[in-house]
C-alpha cells in the first residue's frame, strides 16, 4: 500500500537539503514514488510518496540518517512529520 510521508522543518531550507543530497550520492532510491520538496518561510517542506512503509524506513535508517550525518545536518525539535498510508487513484475527480 502506498505509503506518504511529509517532512516540515523550520530552520532549513534548500541549502541543507541539497547538502544532504550530495551526501546520498548518486545510487538509486528503492521504492520510492514521488519526491517533491521546496521551501516558503524558512520552512522546508519535504513529500515523498513510497511504495511501503518498510521502503521509507529502509531507506531512512540506511541511507538517509548517515547521509544527514555526512553533511553535518541536523534538524531541530520543531521538525513536524505526518506519515499515512493512501491509495492512489487515478482519473478525474469529481
């Protein structure tokens, strides 16, 4: 089941993302979807849609957490995350 995850972190933006980006080099993302992420208001805002949960926690611990460390990032106690399972509908609604 499709699995989404946001990310909310004041006091970054796209200077740490892309920094942490850099630290996760080029290999592929396993399982996930969709990668959206942009910033308003010192805000950063991170969306990712996965084919599981298992994908995104796989992901987190083994790839994404050192890859924070690498770059030296560190986000704050303010950072908000909303995490849901969903189903992906196609067509028009309405």
């Amino acid at each position: 089941m499709p699995y989404i995850h946001i990310t909310h972190a004041p006091g970054a933006g796209l200077t740490e993302y892309r920094a942490v980006v850099e630290a996760l080099g080029p290999d592929p993302v396993t399982g996930n979807l969709l990668h959206i992420v942009g910033e308003s208001d010192g805000v950063l805002h991170v969306v990712d849609v996965w084919d599981s949960s298992v994908s995104a926690d796989r992901y987190a611990a083994e790839r994404l957490f050192p890859a924070f460390e690498k770059a030296g990032v560190r986000l704050g106690p303010e950072t908000r995350l909303e995490v849901f399972d969903t189903e992906i509908v196609r067509g028009t609604m309405g």
